[in-house]
C-alpha cells in the first residue's frame, strides 16, 4: 500500500522532492519504494532525468487503473473505521470559489454514510485558500490545484474541468468559439490578491503563455464575485473552469473555451495535526466519488 501510494503522489506531483514533502518521507525512501513497485510490476512507471520527471506508457495505463480502485479501497478502510469509532459532531469543509452540483452530491453522500455527523460549509475567500485550514477554522479545505504547502496535506486531485476565459459580453473575443491559450497574449487576466502564496496566484493567473509570451496583468481580487465584476466592467480576463463559469453564467459576461491549457482541478487539503475519523471518512468518500466519476468518463 506504501508503494502505491507513494506512486499515485509522484504521477501527481512528477517531482520526487515535493512528493517526499506530502509523504512525509525522505527522498531516497520515495525512489527506494518506487523501485520496490516496478520490481513487483516487472517495468519502468516513471522515467526519471535530470530536469524532468513523466510516467511512462505503462505508468500512464496503470495509473489510470490503480486511481479508481485505491479510491475504493481506501473508502473501504475508512468505513470500516468510522463503524468501529463512530463518525459523530460536525465536520467543518471550507472551500473557496463555487460548491458546484458534483460537490454537493458528494456532501450529501457523506452525510447519508455518516448520518450522526453534520457537514458545516464554510466559504473561504480566493486570496487566502489555506488560512482557515492552518488556523483550525476549518478541518479540511476543497481548493483549486496546484498545493505546495509543506505543512500541509493534500488529498486526490478531482473534478477536472477545461479552462474558459471569462470576458464582457462585449469584448471583441467574446464571440469567438474557442481560443488558444496564445491568445491570452492580447488580454490583460484577472488576478488574486495576497496572501495566497505566489505559484497558487501565477498559475490561476498566468503571466506568460507556454511559449513564452507575456500575458498583461488585469485588476486583482479578493473574492470570486469581485473577479467576475473585474471582468463584466471590461478590466480584463478571468480564467475560470468550465463548470465554475456555468454556475455563474451571466448575461454581462461571456465565457470562452481556451485549448493547450491544462484542466483545472480540485483537491481536498487539511493539516496533518488536525486530522480526524470525520475529515478521514468524508476524504474517502471524496476520493470514491472521484474515482468512480474518472471511470465513467473513460468508458
């Protein structure tokens, strides 16, 4: 279980120091138990240089393979804890930005499995995504991907989304179908403001293209609702996943699919000091929907 779990962390994170920091484990115990795994597998998972990490073909199918049944292993796990101790009280989940429908169902498998415990929502602000976790206002925070938080834990990543730019109804681009990701070369982006760490802020808000083009800077905001004003008023661009933009569809603003970016991602994160049998139970609920929602999509 140590070495799958140890490869379900680096295909995420693809870099042996940051997956020694969520692990909790040295380096060399990451490369130990990812060699462990391809000796019991019989090939190469990762291929692994000097300026880059990537799975390999047959990393790649097993991945895809081991995400769905570790989610229900896990969730196996946890249930049989939660019979044993009982899941009680209230569990408290922030989340900054939208709880969508695919969210809310998770909420409310939880608390069908766990009907003596009472889920407490929590809205965080968009500029500070970890605060309340690490101030103990919350047990576990839902959050948009990329987390490099040392002192924190992450769990699976989730609800992947393709990118839009959401712009003024009467922006020149706004009636175009589609755009690629070099168009945002042209358009100043909506970013946020501190204290969310840096790399959080530059990569809902890039500053340069992948080839390398800079991307002007636009307003910066606190909150989702002062982003998408930002935007209505015309003061720029503001990248947002797909089913984020559904949800706050309005008749001032118009949202257009970006190609050749990354999807977005969730990813529920909490404080390893913190952890209890309640944030425990609804992970592995978390990370069973999850899997069973990456499995339909492939078949």
């Amino acid at each position: 279980m140590r070495e799958l779990e140890c490869f379900l962390v680096l295909s995420e994170e693809l870099h042996f120091g940051r997956a020694a920091e969520r692990l909790y484990l040295s380096q060399g115990r990451v490369s130990q138990l990812l060699r462990a795994l391809e000796t019991r597998i019989g090939g190469r998972l990762l291929e692994r240089t000097s300026r880059r990490v990537a799975l390999t073909p047959l990393g790649e199918r097993f991945l895809a393979e081991l995400r769905p049944a570790y989610a229900a292993l896990s969730a196996a796990v946890a249930g049989a804890r939660s019979d044993a101790r009982g899941v009680t009280g209230v569990l408290r989940i922030g989340f900054a930005g939208t709880l969508d429908e695919e969210l809310m169902r998770v909420v409310a498998s939880f608390g069908e499995a766990h009907p003596d415990c009472r889920t407490h929502i929590v809205e965080l602000p968009l500029s500070d995504p970890f605060g309340a976790v690490r101030g103990g206002d919350v047990d576990g925070a839902i959050v948009l991907t990329p987390v490099r938080e040392p002192d924190l834990v992450s769990g699976p990543v989730f609800s992947r989304h393709p990118p839009v730019l959401v712009l003024a109804a009467g922006h020149p681009l706004a009636a175009r179908c589609s755009l690629d990701a070099g168009d945002l070369a042209g358009v100043p982006l909506v970013g946020v403001t501190e204290p969310a760490p840096r790399y959080w802020r530059e990569a809902q808000a890039p500053t340069a293209t992948s080839a390398g083009r800079p991307i002007p800077r636009g307003p910066l905001s606190a909150t989702l609702q002062e982003a998408l004003t930002s935007a209505a008023l015309g003061h720029g661009g503001l990248l947002l996943c797909a089913a984020t933009a559904r949800h706050h569809r309005r008749d001032d603003l118009a949202a257009v699919p970006v190609t050749g970016m990354p999807d977005s991602a969730l990813t529920l994160v909490w404080h390893p000091d913190a952890v209890t049998a309640r944030l425990r139970a609804f992970a592995a609920v978390l990370g069973a929907h999850s899997g069973a929602v990456a499995a339909r999509r492939r078949t």
